[in-house]
C-alpha cells in the first residue's frame, strides 16, 4: 500500500513537473536529473539486509531435544544407537506397522542429539545445566513429565523458523541484489567494473547508433532499457559541441569521446559518468529509499502529443547534440505504445527490489520473535528443577504443618531466599523488593529481608494480598498443579 501511495505521490508530481522546452542544451542543464540516476545506481553498492541467523534458534532447540533424551529411558534411546561398519545412527523405519509421519520427522532431531550426547564434555553436561543430574527416578518421571509441552512448544516453533527461512530465501540479500543490479547495468553485467560496451548493448537491444539507443521525435522509442544507458543518454553530448566539452550533467565529467551518433565507447563513457556519481550513503537499503528516488526521477519526465522524455529533447533525436537533444524518448500514441515505460523493465526491477526488502523486513522480524521465543522456552526448559523441588518442599511443609497455606508461604520464602543469594551487585539488590544488601557495595552480600517477607505472609493471611478471598484471581479448588494426562509413548518420547 505504500508502495502504491508513491507512486501515486510521483505522477503527480510529474504533472507539475511537465514542460516542453525548445531551449539549445546548456552545461549544468541537466544536474539534477544526473544526481536523481545516481541515486537509483548508487543502490547497487548500498548495504542490503539479509535473512536473520538462526544459528541461536537451532542451538536452543537442540539443546532442549538433548535434555529430553538425557532423561529418557534407556531402553527408548537404544533405538537410535550405532549399527553396522563404520558404525551409523539408523534411518526412521516403520516396520510392520504404518508410518508415523511425527516421529519420521522428529527422527534426525533425535539421531542428532545422540551424537552431540556422544561427544558431550564432560559427560553428563547437558543434565548439569538443568540440575538433573541428582535426580531420583521418581524425580526423573516428574522432570521428563513437565518437559514434554515445552519441547512440543518447542519442535513448533523451530519447524515454523525453518518454513520460514526457506521461503524467505525468494527474497534474500543476493535476490535483493539481483534485481537492483538488472534494472541498473541489465542483465548479464554484475556490476560497474563489469561494464562493457558490448555488455550495454546487448543489455539494451543491441543497437547500431545512439539514435537506435535513446530515441527520436518521430516519435522512436529508444532501446535502452536500464538506469545506465539512460544516463549515458541524458549526460554524454556529442563530441563535435565545444570540442566534447559540453557538460551538462556534471562540471567535473569527462570530455565526450564520439561525434555522429557513434557507439562504439558507450560502455567506457558510462563508466565514467558513473565514476563522477556521489558516493553512496553508508547505511542499509530500505524499500521507501527506492521508491522516493524512483518517484523523484519520473517526476523529471516532459510530456508532448505523442511521447515522453527524460531529459531535453530541442529538435529531431536525441544525438547528443545541444540544438537537436540529450534524452530518451518513448512514444506515447497507444496504450501499447506506452507500455515501454510503464513496464520498463528498470522500472520493474527498481519496484520489485523495493517489494523484496519488504517481505525481507516483515519475515527478518517474525524469525527474530520465533527465535527468542525458542530461547525463552529453553531456559524454561532447563529450570524445571526448580519447580519440582518446589513442589516437593510444599508437600513436605504440608506434612508437618497440615497447613497449605503455611506451605505454600515456606516455598515462597525459601524461593526468593535462593532468588536474592545469587544477586552480585548491590545495586540489583536493592532493586529486589524481597532482598536487602549486607556490607560495602563492592564486598557486600546480597540476603532476603526476612521482615518483608513476613509482612507479605501477614498480608495475605488477612486477605489483604492478592488472590485474597473476594478477588477475581483464578484458583483451583482441590490441586496446586494440574497434570494433563497423555499416552505413555508421548511420555516416553517426549514428542
């Protein structure tokens, strides 16, 4: 929709900008047309964006895949040991027994984390990590239980980065790249160093003579077809004006080499006008830079009866000569006629380099949400310790107590006890509302303040806290945790 708006904002302007000159050609005259094509191939050079690593999101995935066959049972996880000579993890195989399109798919996930297991150092690592490597079995059971929605969550997640990543390959940098360097220099030409006479002739209709290449007030309309002919056609007189000394888009640009429509040096002449270029800005492309620039330069475009023009067009053609015309024609009788500039293919190309950097931007955005997404479920994944030595501490004040409530208060306690010994930094001390710095800044220790912690527990006992009786806090009416029953292979397999 941008995009549209404008384009939209540029033929305006182009109304406003129409003319119909018979002036003999200046030097200078055509400094701002010079400047506007320079900014439309300085893209080729530009800093485009790229697709996002997901590096970080398949070391996450993998690392949770690696936990949950670190807690497996061994006898599921002798499946995937190594067979034959030289030793290789097995291919999926269903057996007698129908394909299971889910566990196909999961296969290499699996496969993969018994190597990275394998060569694991030290031994035992990834269970560390998560503080599973004293578990009981019991405690083993109630781990891989909790594990299993988060790394479903997690096999999502990382299958759609993947979708994603390939389709987004339609419109990566090098496509991008492509598509800028076909409107600029055609196709063929990689770009300004690869520019050759030939090159430009065959990137533009392979024509015999300038008049062939930029058009006449028949009307013709010229073969050039990129940025680069089309500045060779406005910018380089004639040689026979002033001795080649006419300039009219540069007064540092070279001296015209040809006379007589001659090309026969187009591709060095070319060159050279774009050496006198600006030098490009020193930031990424963005698809509004593309579209503005496209828009400033169609809005230079002059308008007669039977045809357009870029640039300045006195007399018969445009053969570099200042009384006859520096420019490029297009003939504007019929709606087919027309076609060669509203379809001009570096026009095309221009636009679709601009809707490419969209997509780009849009899919770059949504890899980077999966991604921390992943991330966040990982860690979640390897602090489940936490929550299963909570609810045993809760089970265990229970007992003695015969107190929920008490139980649960101890367990919060003793939590945010753990949460405050492991803050370094006095300043992140103080910020802790259950926490309070002992010692120097730079010495010191971070420990719980006991008296906020019982001021929350009295609180709460008089229903002044939150989810006090009367509120709208959701609570269960029997259980603190809720375990969704599954089948035993899911359990099992974690998938």
């Amino acid at each position: 929709m941008k995009l549209k708006m404008a384009l939209r904002m540029a033929a305006v302007a182009a109304i406003v900008a129409q003319t119909t000159t018979t002036e003999a050609i200046s030097a200078g005259d055509h400094e701002h047309l010079f400047l506007d094509l320079c900014a439309l191939i300085s893209f080729t050079e530009r800093k485009i964006p790229d697709i996002p690593e997901t590096a970080s999101a398949q070391a996450a995935f993998h690392e949770i895949i690696k936990l949950n066959s670190s807690l497996s049972e061994s006898k599921w996880r002798k499946q995937f040991d190594k067979q034959g000579q030289p030793a290789t993890r097995p291919k999926y195989k269903a057996g007698d027994k129908p394909a299971d399109p889910l566990i196909e798919k999961r296969w290499n996930s699996w496969t993969q984390a018994e190597d990275e297991l394998e060569k694991e150092t030290p031994k035992g690592k990834t269970l560390a990590a998560a503080g599973a490597n004293t578990l009981s079995e019991t405690q083993r059971r109630r781990f891989l239980a909790l594990l299993q929605p988060i790394a479903e969550t997690a096999a999502d997640v990382y299958s759609e980065i993947q979708s994603v990543q390939a389709s987004a390959q339609h419109f990566s940098q090098a496509a991008i790249k492509a598509e800028l360097n076909h409107a600029v220099y055609g196709a063929g030409v990689s770009g300004k160093a690869d520019l050759t006479t030939d090159k430009l002739k065959a990137a533009n209709g392979n024509p015999s003579n300038r008049g062939e290449l930029c058009g006449a007030e028949a009307p013709t309309t010229g073969k050039a077809v990129t940025i680069t002919a089309i500045l060779y056609c406005v910018c380089e007189a004639d040689n026979g004006e002033a001795s080649g000394s006419l300039k009219a888009c540069a007064d540092h640009q070279t001296n015209a080499r040809e006379t007589g429509g001659a090309i026969t040096q187009v591709g060095q002449a070319t060159t050279d006008l774009i050496g006198k270029c600006p030098g490009e800005a020193d930031k990424p492309l963005t698809p509004t830079e593309i579209v503005h620039a496209l828009a400033r330069f169609e809005a230079t475009k002059k308008t007669k009866a039977k045809y357009i023009t870029f640039g300045t067009l006195t007399s018969t053609g445009c053969n570099g000569s200042s009384t006859s015309g520096l420019c490029v024609v297009y003939k504007t009788p019929t709606a087919t006629d027309a076609e060669a500039i509203t379809k001009a293919p570096w026009r095309k190309h221009l636009l679709t380099a601009a809707e490419l950097l969209n997509k780009q931007a849009r899919a770059a955005a949504y890899i980077e949400t999966l991604t921390t997404k992943l991330t966040q479920l990982k860690n979640q994944a390897f602090n489940q310790r936490a929550i299963i030595d909570m609810q045993e501490q809760v089970s265990t004040t229970l007992r003695s107590t015969g107190s929920p409530q008490k139980a649960a208060e101890q367990a919060t306690a003793q939590r945010k006890k753990e949460q405050c010994e492991v803050i370094e930094k006095a300043e992140d001390c103080k910020n802790n509302g259950n926490c309070k710095w002992q010692g120097p800044d730079d010495k010191g220790t971070c420990k719980l303040d006991e008296s906020k912690v019982a001021t929350q527990a009295n609180s709460a006992g008089t229903g002044a806290g939150e989810g006090a009786a009367g509120t709208n806090t959701n609570t269960t009416t029997s259980k603190s945790f809720v375990i969704k029953k599954a089948p035993l292979l899911l359990a099992v397999l974690l998938f």
